[in-house]
C-alpha cells in the first residue's frame, strides 16, 4: 500500500503563559502519514527479490530433507551424488538410510561412488559418517578398496590416526576387517606407535589393535610399551596402557614397571583404571610393594576425586580413610609434607 503525507496548518493563538505576557504560539504544520493496517501485508519488490535470491542461494545442508528428496526427483535415488550429498550434514544422513535400506549389491555400487576420495572423505566433518556406514554394512572383503586406496600413500596413515576424523575410520576399519587385509595398515601405525600411544586421537586407533590386532601385533605394541617407560605421565598413552594389560603377552612385566608411578597415576581421569588394571595382575610380594607405596600417600588419594576410587579399591587403604571428609584429607597431607606449622595456619589447631 503507498504511503502519502498529508500537510494539516494550524492557526497562529495568543495564549497567555507563566512569566510571558500574551505569548503567541507559531503556527506548526502537523504532517500525517497514512499508515497500512496491520491487517495489510505489505510486499516490497526489492525485499521479495532479496528474500527470494536468499533462499535459492542457501546450501542443501540448511535446507529441509524435503528439499533434498524434490531435488534427487521422483526416484529418490542418490545413484551418482553420493559424493555430493555426503559432504553436506542432511545429504549425508540421506545416503547413510539410503545404504541402510540397499541391497549389498545396492550398497557396493554406492560406495564405489567414492573411489579416489577417501581420504578427502575421511577428513570430512560429513563425509566421514558416511565412509564409516560404508565400513559397517559392507562385507569385509567389499572394503578392500579403502584399504587398498589408503596404501596407495603410506605416509598419510598414521597423519589419519592423528586427524580428529579420519582416527574413527581406521578404527571402523580393524573392527570389521579381516586381520590379514589390515596387516598393511597396522604395519604403518606400529612403525610410529610411540608417537600415536601420546596422542589426543591416535591413541583411540592403538587401543584398537589390542582389541583386534594378532598375537605378533599385540606383542610388539606390547614391546613398545614396554620399552617406552614414562607413559603413566601421558593420560591418553594410560588409556592404551589399560588394553596392554588385558591383551598384551608382556602384561605382567608391565604392570611391574608401572608400580613406581602408582602415586601419580592413580590421581588421574583415564590412569586411576591402570592402576586398577595392574594391581590383579602383580605377585604377591609386588602387590604388598605397591599398597605400601600408595598408603604413603593415601590422605592425597582420598583428596583427590580420581584416588578416592583407588583407595576404595584396596580394603586396607579404605579403612584408613573411613570417616574423613576430602577437605580434612587435604589438609592433613599437607601437615604431614609441611609440618605442624602449614597445619596450625590451615586449622588454627595445634598438634
């Protein structure tokens, strides 16, 4: 609706006001400006315009699921844009039903769509949901071009087990492929195993080989571990630590060597369970050493939300702690390091 203005004059009046005597108020001209109804629905050719363009330019990961199936046509078949929808967060929950409802011969023509960009997918905040559905309902045997297509570049596997993505598609890959398709590939992860146990993502990967890998495997990532001495400082190289101590053939002789660092890591998130995990495993002399080294510290355990657990653990360290609040753990391991003093200061008690 056109909007017009409207001029209204007023007459000049004599008013006679506080502290002025027979004032004359100016003339003003009003302007009234005819408003549409609320009722109305105004439309602007150029806000249509921009409104329209704006949608038309939106990417198919903003837009509704309908869109995309208006967009695949009639058939609904993704035959030919796998690639394309998988890039995209809706496109890509599209082909994953998609293989879910295939056949396998179905599914294996689908995933033959994404020859030659696997490790573009693997990298993909999308794309990679997709590879890993690949993975999961294809036969062993059916992957092997992921396998294969990985080799082809030996250097960018173990990069792909550091990769906040590409971790979760070898590890797809060791649950549901035949060891010897994936000696290759493990190969490569071992050769940098020391690197990858340390890492946020890579030990996700490592934790798997001990899940699935052979006996030779696990032996010598067991060796690595072994060897390497220091990981109880590495919360991410502890959480490889727990699956050594159930699977490794070098299981006991690890949980030896991690006696020393008994008081460190069992404060941690992740350590405090191979702690646990070691502690069946020691002889009886080793175990009596290991309690012992703990008691010493125990006020700083029961401090500490992770070593309360582990002090739970071991009756004879529980019932030490029995009745005392964190707080008064805290502080009565800092008497016992400071002495009478940082106790009187913390308290105002003396002993």
């Amino acid at each position: 609706m056109p909007m017009s203005a409207v001029p209204v004059s007023m007459p000049a009046v004599q008013m006679p006001l506080m502290g002025f005597s027979n004032a004359l108020l100016v003339p003003v001209t009003v302007v009234a400006v005819n408003l549409p109804s609320p009722s109305a629905s105004p439309t602007i050719a150029k806000q249509s315009s921009l409104s329209s363009e704006s949608e038309t330019s939106l990417p198919l990961s903003r837009q509704s699921s309908e869109s995309i199936d208006s967009e695949l046509g009639h058939s609904g078949s993704i035959s030919g844009r796998v690639w394309d929808l998988s890039q995209r967060s809706k496109g890509c929950r599209h082909v994953q039903a998609s293989l879910d409802a295939a056949s396998d011969a179905e599914r294996a023509q689908l995933a033959s769509e994404l020859r030659g960009r696997i490790f573009a997918a693997a990298r993909s905040a999308c794309a990679n949901y997709v590879l890993q559905k690949i993975i999961h309902v294809l036969r062993p045997q059916a992957c092997q071009f992921i396998i294969d297509e990985l080799m082809q570049d030996p250097q960018e596997v173990p990069a792909l087990a550091r990769h906040q993505y590409g971790c979760r598609i070898l590890q797809r890959l060791l649950e549901h492929c035949q060891s010897q398709q994936m000696g290759g590939i493990i190969q490569l992860l071992l050769s940098e195993a020391l690197s990858l146990v340390r890492h946020s993502y890579g030990t996700f990967v490592m934790q798997e080989i001990f899940d699935f890998g052979t006996e030779a495997q696990r032996r010598r990532l067991g060796e690595v571990l072994l060897g390497a001495g220091d990981l109880g400082n590495d919360e991410s190289a502890t959480q490889v630590l727990q699956k050594a101590l159930l699977h490794a053939p070098q299981k006991v002789a690890l949980a030896r060597s991690l006696v020393p660092q008994f008081t460190h890591i069992a404060r941690g998130r992740h350590s405090h369970h191979t702690v646990l995990a070691a502690l069946p495993l020691l002889s009886q002399e080793d175990s009596e050493r290991a309690i012992a080294l703990l008691s010493s510290k125990v006020q700083k355990l029961w401090a500490s939300r992770y070593g309360r657990l582990v002090v739970k653990a071991i009756p004879s360290l529980h019932q030490q702690c029995v009745g005392m609040t964190r707080r008064e753990a805290r502080v009565r391991h800092r008497w016992c390091f400071h002495g009478c003093g940082q106790y009187f200061k913390e308290t105002g008690h003396i002993i």
